[in-house]
C-alpha cells in the first residue's frame, strides 16, 4: 500500500542508516527494561509514587547537562567514536545497577546516583545520534528516515517494558540491568562500524560553553522551534502519568509485574501502529497543527486514562495516547531536522533531547506530589486536563506555529 505504509528507502543500499538502525533499536529495548526496573524498586523499598517522581527528578540536571555537552562537543569532534565509546559507559554503569540490585544489602542512594549518572550519558548521546540522521540519509527521505526511527522507538517502548514485566517476575530485577548492558555493547559495536562522521567545527574555536550559547540565541530566534519545544513540554509535564503505573499496578489494578510492563508498554502499541502506517505524513503541508492536535489527543486520552479503573481499558487509552504522541514526534523531528545548517544540527539537537526527555521527569514529580496530596486518579485526570487546556493556550500565544503552511527552519525567525 503505498503511500500509506512507512517508507523503507533509507535501507536501500545505506549501510550506515541499517547499522545506525539496528544498534538503536537493540540497545532500546534493553534501555526500557532498565526504565521499568528503576521505578519498581524504587516503589517497592518506599510504597511511594513520590519518591519514583524525585528519583526521575534528580535525573534531570544531569541529563540537561550531558544533553547540551554531547550537542556542542558532537559538533567538533568524531561522532562516531563518542557514539562507541558513551555506548560502553551506559553499558558499564548497567552492569553497576545490576551489581547493586543482586546484593543483599541494596542501597537505595547508589540505586538514585547510578541512575542519574546513566541519565546524564544518555543526555550525551542522544544529540549525537539524532544529529548523525540527517548526514546519512538524502533530504528527501528525511520523513523516511525519522518514520523509521520513531517505528524504532515505538517497538522498543513496547517489547522492552513487556519483556521486563516478565523477567522481574520470573527472575528478578538485576537481570534487566545486565540485559541492557549486553544491548549498548552491540550499539557500541555497531557505531564501530559506521563511515567516520568528522566533526563539522574546529576544536580551536571558542570555548564549549560559547557554542552552547550560541544553539540557545539560535533557539530564541525561531518561533518555530519554540513552538515544537513549549507543545511537547505542556504534553510531558502535565500528561505524562509513568510515575503511577507502579501504583496502578500493584494498588490500583492490584496486579503484579506483568500489569506493570503492560502499562508501560501500552503507549508504544499505539505508537508502533502510527509509525507502521506513516507512509502519508510526507504529505501534510501544516506540520505544526498535526503536532498541536496530537498533543491534544494525547491529553484527552490520559484523562480517559485516569476515570477508568479496568486494565485492559487503561492499556487501550494508553494505546491511543502513544499513537498520538508518535505522530506528533515524527513531525516535530522533521521539523527540527529538516533544513538546520549542519554546524547547528548537534547543539540544536541537544536542546531537542534535554526537552524530551527532561519534560517527563519534571511530569513525574508533577504527578507523584498531586497523587501524594490528593489521590493517583486525581493526579492523571487534572495532568490530562491541563495539557489539553496547555495545548489550546500554545495555539494563541504560537499562531506562527499553528497557521504557517509549510515549516521551514533555514532561517531563524
């Protein structure tokens, strides 16, 4: 069905997209094993979704930091090597969370500060994967390209956390962690491999520190990327409920660890359904309002979410909710993607990943201290309320976003 089903050209004879693809897509699956680990331990020794939300939220300075650290030195030295070499330090400090979950005196602290220094590496390494994209792959099969990774993420979301489920309850947490350090010793391995990818700016230029302010003045600039980074934060922080599948699963469902990767999983069916069928998103000339809508689609499903007390229900609006959010992801990759100079692409991309990936820690302390105060149900259907109203309020103060005809981002606005 062409036209419809995702476009596989970037495969044809790319070897690189095909290494940079399977490295990704392995390692994904052992990181949401880890992503599911993490917070069931944590709730397990505290019976609180707030110390799961503080947990994320420690993670989060870090992560910023190794973001725009990997962005700007990505930019002048060869990526291909910080890609092997950051791939083996995420897998080393796996093993060290697996050490530590076997041991019979298990310390909460160490489990905190292990994976907060895994988010920070994992800050470093996500602009330099996202900025390799558009070096290996033509401008025309850019969507292509991004649809393919998205399906890689979705699938990756949905295997890994299911896979956990079951590993925890059938063998225990610490197996999660040393799968995961077996995974990014293949994505290591496989970015080994790759035709080198020389830096794009000279390492006698000015200091670090100046060509991270440099992407943010570039930021400021352009309503466009402003309005990619405000919509997704609004949808991340007020309705993104990970935080509390632990206690939906375990007091809420009152089900085990199966239930639990189940709801982690969910978004991803949806997610890995969307990107299947996004052969006709080359199409869409007003990415932004695709991107606004989605995000309102995805705040109306968190609320559903919150109202229904049956599993298979809330892994049904979580589907939904996923699908949602991977349209928005592959239009606002684009968008990012798209036609910024190649001297910008790294630190731009920085700023992209400690957007995404920061925005859901700060949710989950948003919902672990409104579920602390009040009640988890409360906490997912005022978060899917907000981010509907979030979304709406963006239309007006954005109409840049909202009404241009086609996003381009060659020049700063």
């Amino acid at each position: 069905m062409p036209g419809l089903l995702v476009d596989f050209r970037p495969f044809q004879g790319n070897k690189d997209f095909k290494l940079l693809f399977t490295g990704q897509f392995v390692s994904l699956l052992g990181s949401n094993l880890t992503t599911v680990a993490i917070p069931y331990q944590i709730y397990l020794d505290t019976h609180s979704s707030l110390w799961v939300g503080i947990a994320s939220l420690i993670q989060l300075p870090l992560l910023i930091i190794g973001s725009l650290w990997g962005g700007a030195v990505g930019d002048r030295v060869n990526r291909r090597l910080l890609l092997s070499v950051t791939s083996l330090g995420l897998g080393a400090l796996s093993v060290l969370l697996g050490i530590n979950a076997q041991s019979h005196n298990k310390h909460i602290a160490l489990l905190i500060i292990l994976a907060a220094l895994s988010a920070g590496l994992a800050g470093f390494l996500g602009p330099l994967r996202s900025a390799v994209i558009p070096t290996i792959v033509p401008p025309e099969q850019l969507i292509a390209a991004n649809s393919l990774f998205q399906l890689t993420f979705q699938t990756g979301f949905l295997a890994g956390p299911a896979l956990a489920g079951v590993l925890i309850a059938a063998v225990g947490v610490p197996s999660c962690y040393l799968i995961d350090a077996c995974t990014f010793a293949l994505l290591s391995l496989s970015a080994y491999f790759l035709s080198p990818l020389p830096p794009v700016s000279s390492p006698g230029e000015r200091a670090i520190l100046k060509s991270i302010r440099d992407g943010f003045s570039y930021v400021r600039k352009s309503k466009i990327i402003q309005g990619v980074y405000l919509v997704d934060l609004n949808a991340m922080i007020f309705g993104m409920p990970r935080a509390l599948f632990p206690a939906f699963a375990l007091s809420i469902y009152h089900a085990g660890p199966r239930a639990l990767g189940l709801l982690y999983s969910a978004p991803a069916i949806g997610g890995v359904l969307i990107s299947l069928i996004s052969g006709w998103v080359d199409n869409i000339h007003r990415q932004g309002r695709f991107v606004v809508l989605s995000v309102i689609a995805w705040g109306v499903a968190i609320t559903l979410f919150g109202v229904v007390h049956v599993l298979w229900l809330g892994v049904f609006f979580l589907a939904f909710a996923g699908g949602a959010d991977a349209l928005s992801a592959i239009f606002r990759n684009t968008i990012l993607q798209s036609t910024l100079p190649d001297e910008y692409r790294s630190r731009i991309a920085s700023i992209q990943i400690a957007v995404v990936t920061g925005g859901p820690r700060i949710g989950d302390m948003e919902s672990g201290v409104v579920a602390g105060l009040i009640s988890t149900e409360f906490s997912v259907v005022s978060g899917g309320i907000a981010c509907v109203l979030g979304a709406l309020v963006l239309i007006k103060a954005l109409p840049t976003f909202w009404q241009q005809e086609k996003l381009t981002l060659s020049e700063p606005e």
